[in-house]
C-alpha cells in the first residue's frame, strides 16, 4: 500500500525544479517553453505509471515516475503563477494572487471530480465484463479480480490524466508569447530609436553627443 511518505520524492523533486525555473530559467526564456515542456514531461510520468501492475515494485515502476511527475510540474507551477501576477500594481497583489489560487482550487476540484468518475466506472465495467462463476468467491468477486480491476482503473485514469495535459501544453503553446517577461513601462516604443530612452526628471530624450573634432 502506498503511503504519503511514498511521495516525499516527488514534493522534493517538485519543490527543487519550482525554484530552478523560478530563478534561472523564466528571467532568460519565460513562461512559454516552461509551461507546456513540464506539462508534456508529467504527462510522460503519468503514462510510464500506466505500467503499474499487482506486482510492480515501488522502486522500479512508481518512484521514477513520481520523480518525472515532480520535475514536470515544476517546471509548470512557478512560471504559470508569476505570469498570472505579472505586472499587477502592488495594491492589487492579493487579490490577484487570490484569484490565480481560486483557478487553481476550481480546476483541482473539477479534475479530481472527473478522474474519480472515470476511475470509478472503469472497474465497474471491468469487474462486470471479466465476472464469471470461475471468478466469484462466495458471490463476490475473487481477490484477484478485483485487484485487476482497480489496476485497470488507476491506468485508464492515468491515460486520461496524461492526455489532458498534452492538451494543457498545446494550449498553453499557442497563449504564452515568447521571451521573458517585460514590465509595460520597460517595452520599447514603436519606431522609436534603441537609444532614445527618456529621462527619470523631464521624461525627455537625452540629447546626442557632440561629434568628436579630429
């Protein structure tokens, strides 16, 4: 039976890429690589979980894949939340923030909903295609079956799981813009020079060098 601790790993794992996309990568290349690589990456974790079976080991089955999840979604995260907040005016912060958090529970909520009910009428359906007198135990289903059955569930939901993420990482390829992410008041102006910056006290452009005798 796999316990919370079985998925320290992951948190770890999780927690360690956050803070490397968080201050590494997203000041060089922003939100748009981050986001739809590390939905694509879980999305491989899920899908090498789909190979769980009654006998699978821990170390050989579920822990490399909770440590590919754990990378993934790091690499979602972090990008995903400072892009929501990027940009508000400080006196707004917390309600940003709140509403980003909200998404989150919202879309938290829904998809455990979902995956519950599709892992719920996948052994259902498994247990009444598969139950036969050889495998009724007392007029219930053997053991064996219904470990088969929950197995069969657990991977049709991480198909499921792994799926909407790679429509996650479409989505978000096609929304994120490329480059870092700029403050409006840092964006060059149209047909402006790269050199006319203006001044902090008149806002005026700076006058150009006098030419050099000689």
């Amino acid at each position: 039976m796999v316990t919370g601790v079985a998925f320290l790993p992951m948190v770890a794992c999780l927690m360690a890429t956050s803070v490397t996309s968080n201050i590494v990568l997203m000041p060089r290349t922003g939100p748009r690589p981050l986001a739809p690589a590390g939905m694509l990456l879980a999305a491989g974790g899920l899908a090498w979980l789909t190979r769980i079976g009654v006998h699978s080991s821990y170390a050989t089955t579920v822990l490399p894949s909770l440590l590919i999840i754990g990378a993934g979604l790091g690499l979602v995260f972090a990008p995903v939340f400072n892009t929501g907040t990027f940009g508000v005016a400080p006196r707004d912060a917390g309600v940003a923030s709140a509403t980003v958090n909200t998404g989150q529970q919202l879309g938290g909520s829904i998809g455990t909903s979902l995956l519950n009910t599709i892992f719920a009428s996948t052994v259902a359906a498994y247990l009444t295609a598969h139950t036969t007198p050889a495998t009724l135990v007392h007029g219930r289903p053997s053991p064996q079956l219904t470990g088969q059955a929950l197995i069969h569930g657990y991977a049709t939901a991480f198909w499921w799981s792994a799926a909407i993420l790679a429509g996650g990482a479409l989505i978000a390829l096609a929304l994120f813009r490329n480059g870092p992410l700029t403050p409006p008041d840092r964006q060059p102006q149209p047909g402006a020079p790269a050199h006319a910056t203006a001044t902090p006290a008149t806002g005026a452009a700076p006058a150009p060098a006098p030419p050099v005798a000689g």
